[in-house]
C-alpha cells in the first residue's frame, strides 16, 4: 500500500513572533509518498534531498517515530519536492510533516495534531540543527498557528477574521546553512525594556488578525529584536518594507528566516506599485528575484 500526503509552504515568525507564529500558504508544496519495503531499512527516493534518512528531515522525523512506536518496517520515502530549499518558505517542516502525516495514516497510529507536530519537528533538526516547532505546525494544521509550548509540544490554531492576499518577494540569494547561521544571530538575552515592547506588538498584532483590525497589524507586525539582528543577511528587507507600505499593503515581514519577505495586501493595496518598487530595489542590489502571489492554507 502506498500513502501520499502533502504539505504547503509557510512563513514563520510573522515579524514579533519568532519560534512561535507560522502561516501556511499555497504558494509551494511538497507531497511525500511511503510504502513498506523487505529490506528493513529506511530507503530515500528523491532528486534534491539528501538519500541519507538521518540527514533527511522526513527521514529523521520518520526514525524518531519508528523508534518510539517499535515499528521495525523497512520504508521507501519517495519526496517530490516542490518547496525551494533555504529561501526561509518552511521548505524541511513540510518534507518532514507530510512524512509523519503519511506514516500515521499508512500504520493507523491515530497520533494526534500536536504529536504529528512534534514528530515533524525532528526533521527541523536534520535542517537546522534546531528542532523549533513553528513551520511544522504550519505542516500539520494549515492556517495560522501559534506555538503554546515547546515541552510538551502544544500548538493552537488562530481563528483569523482577517485574511489578507499574500505576496512572497524571493531573492535569488543562497547562503550555506542559512537557517542555522541566522538563527546564531539572534541575541541570547534582551533588555527588558525590548521584551515590553515586543509583548506589546506581537500583542497588537494578533487582536488585529484576531478582530479584523488593518491598522493593528500594521502597528503590531514589527521586530527590532530578531529581524533587525539578522539585517546583514537582508540589507534590502527595510527598504522593500516601507516601500510596500507606502503602496498600502497591510504589512511585511520576513518570511522564517529569510531572504523571502512576505508582504500582506488586501483590495486597498497597490500591487502593481510593489512589483515596480521591488525591481529598483532588487536590482540597486543586483539581484534577481521572484514574486508570487499567494493565498492562506486554512486546513488540510
Ligand atoms: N523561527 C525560525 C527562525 C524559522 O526564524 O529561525 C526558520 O525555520
């Protein structure tokens, strides 16, 4: 029997909230298939993820698993890999959650979301060397998710009101290890005067998605602890951001961590003036890049 599942692209961190907050979006997605196989291994059938199961993020995810569950299966993973690697658009969460999505259906494991989450998150670990739970979560319940905690991993989904049209904003930028380099980035400790302020946005921002309120989001949708700490990987995101804002798009964000930035709009948004705006922005750095318009995954 074989057993496909997908799972879509997502954005986490969604400006103040890093490690915690991830939208899923249809701009990508990576379908996993598995199948039983006699040889009582873990076999890795795909073009551009590593063959080793132990540095594949489905393959990780599908050992830690095994391992709890004593299943002793040999398992051919095959990965269409749809998700582009390393440009911060969740690309190792979706290999990873669409795996464990797939092995619970195929040995009927009846795992719950939060234990698909924190199966997937294993994968993160093959990655990134970090196993944080947020683009997974995104894998597993689509939507806007919000990580609650950690150990025991508990996710829960956020009923928005406000669902604004998505534009992600792709530069053509690889930097090795990247996730793993930008998440070394990150301050180890703040003043508290930060974490206050910081509170406060990711506060506001969420009863603006929650209550439907534009503005809020707008207000609310600002890092200066985690974005700003990584600005000399994305020495363009500032610029790009208040452009986008002065053609009236609700907000932008980094996209995980990075280079895509995505930008929110709705009806009132000048779109054609940000394709416009991003091209005398990208190219002042001499760098190609990709638009695409998306939408929010609201489930699987
Ligand atoms: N929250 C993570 C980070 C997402 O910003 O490092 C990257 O996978």
């Amino acid at each position: 029997m074989k057993i496909k599942e997908l799972s879509y692209s997502s954005s986490a961190n969604l400006g103040p909230g890093y490690d915690i907050l991830s939208l899923s979006h249809r701009a990508f997605k990576d379908e996993v298939e598995i199948e039983e196989n006699n040889t009582g291994k873990i076999r890795i059938f795909s073009d551009n993820t590593p063959e080793d199961p132990m540095k594949n993020t489905a393959g990780l995810s599908l050992i830690q698993l095994m391992k709890d569950r004593k299943i002793k299966s040999g398992i051919d993973i095959t990965i269409n890999k749809g998700v582009p690697v390393g440009l911060g658009l969740g690309s190792s969460g979706a290999s990873s959650s669409a795996a464990v999505k797939a092995f619970n259906k195929m040995f009927d494991l009846n795992l719950t979301n939060d234990e698909m989450v924190y199966y997937s998150m294993y994968g993160e670990i093959a990655a990134c060397g970090s196993a944080h739970p947020d683009n997974v979560s995104s894998g597993i319940y689509g939507g806007m998710t919000l990580i609650t905690s950690t150990e025991p991993v508990r996710v829960r989904k956020i009923d928005i009101k406000y669902k604004p049209h998505l534009m992600l904003v792709i530069p053509d930028i690889k930097i090795e290890e990247k996730t793993k380099l930008a998440r070394s980035m990150v301050p180890k400790n703040i003043d508290i005067k930060d974490m206050v302020r910081q509170t406060s946005r990711l506060s506001l921002m969420l009863l603006g998605f929650l209550n439907g309120e534009r503005q809020a989001i707008r207000d609310g949708m600002n890092d200066e602890i985690v974005e700003k700490s990584r600005n000399g990987l994305f020495p363009f995101y500032g610029e790009i951001k208040s452009m986008a804002i002065d053609e009236n798009a609700v907000s932008a964000c980094i996209s995980g961590a990075g280079p895509t930035i995505l930008i929110f709009t709705d009806e009132r948004t000048n779109k054609n003036g940000i394709i416009s705006g991003t091209d005398e922005i990208l190219g002042k750095y001499g760098l190609n890049y990709k638009i695409v318009e998306t939408e929010i995954v609201e489930g699987y």
